[in-house]
C-alpha cells in the first residue's frame, strides 16, 4: 500500500525512547510524513525517533504535551500539500488502521474532525477504576463545553487544514484535551466519534499511565 502523503502525524514526545522507534516505523509504513515534537526529553527519545524515520522538531525546555502539540501542528501546517493533521501517541498505544480509518473519513467529506473513542467497541480492555475516572473526565468536558463525546481525552484526532489552523492550545499539560472539544464546538466544526482500539501495554501500565494520566486530567480540568 502506497503511504498517504497529504497527512502529517503529529507525535508528542516525551522520554518515550524504549518504544518511540517501533511506533515512528510502524506510521511511516502508512504515512509518508511524521513530526515527532521532543518537549526536552532526557532519554534520547529524539534521536531514536529520527533514526527511525521522523522529522524531529524539539523543545529546548519542558513545556507539556498540549504545547508539543501546538508545535507539531504548526509544523504540519507550514508544510506544502498538508491537507489533514493526525495526532497519536508515542507510547504505542494507538493503532496506525485507526489513524488511516479517520482520515478517510475526512476524505469522504463527511466530517472536519474525527475523535477516536476507546468507548465504542469492545476492542478496549479498560480497569474499572480507570473507566470510572474517565467517565467522570468525559462529564465534566461535556458540562463544560457543550460538545458531548464519549472519550474527549482519547490523543488519537484527525482533522482537516482548516480545523488544525483554528487551534490555539494554550493549556500545555493533559487539560489541552478539553480546550481542543471547546474550540471545535466554539467553530461549529462538524464532527464525529471513530471507534479506536487503545492497548494498554506492560510498558505504558509499568510507566503508571494506566490510571495516573487519568486522575491527572480530572485534577487539571477542576483547577486549571
């Protein structure tokens, strides 16, 4: 299959050099260009995301992953030819089949955005307590910006130019997620929800992201 060469994928990236590598090779199977944004890794994560094949763009501090983001996204825009912009996750929890499902939705025209959501198929196995935590997440940003999605913290999101060039993300840790929903409902974006398998690995339960990233996005939205 030829690789899609009208998406950039942008990848956040921080101390993730055990997997960065697998996950940069396996995108570029299907995706001609990835930019992998080092938010001041300390593990060589950049170098091992340019060896296996990423544009590596790098923060020379720590900023957080919604300002990698905005990095990444304002890469891909300054590139000829971007007509859609993916974001994923550099510990390897997200699917490439995925990725490629929403942007042919985009293609088709039947969206501006396309949300991935561990919730609407059985191919997630996610922990009762991590479930819990964000069902409660998911509540709050449906109270708090009107956009009511069933996963609004999942990383996996494909858009067109146009959404990508309205985005300001200014909340640069994990609340970044609720002000993306609330800038695509405040622009009237039409979009939808794309069931995606999330696979929590030994690697990403070992590293704690199991269920801290989740008690970290709650904390974030009641006090950002």
């Amino acid at each position: 299959m030829r690789a899609v060469e009208d998406t950039w994928v942008v990848v956040p990236l921080y101390n993730e050099a055990a997997v960065v590598g697998e996950v940069v090779t396996g995108l570029r199977r299907s995706f001609a260009h990835v930019v992998c944004v080092d938010d001041a890794s300390r593990d060589g994560s950049g170098d091992a995301a340019a060896r296996a094949g990423a544009v590596v763009v790098r923060h020379p501090v720590n900023l957080g992953q919604g300002a990698a983001l905005q990095t990444g996204v304002d890469w891909a825009l300054s590139q000829p030819g971007t007509r859609f912009v993916v974001t994923f996750d550099a510990d390897g929890q997200h699917q490439v089949a995925d990725a490629l499902a929403m942007v042919e939705r985009l293609r088709s025209g039947e969206a501006d955005v396309v949300i991935g959501s561990r919730f609407l198929d059985g191919r997630t196995r996610v922990s009762p307590l991590k479930r819990a935590v964000l069902r409660a997440a998911v509540v709050h940003t449906n109270a708090t910006t009107g956009v009511r999605m069933t996963d609004a913290h999942n990383g996996l999101r494909a858009m067109t130019r146009e959404v990508a060039a309205s985005l300001d993300i200014t909340q640069n840790r994990m609340a970044h997620a609720s002000e993306i929903v609330e800038q695509i409902g405040r622009g009237g974006w039409r979009w939808v929800e794309h069931p995606v398998e999330v696979l929590y690995t030994d690697y990403s339960v070992a590293k704690g992201q199991s269920v801290l990233n989740s008690v970290n996005i709650v904390t974030e939205l009641i006090f950002k």
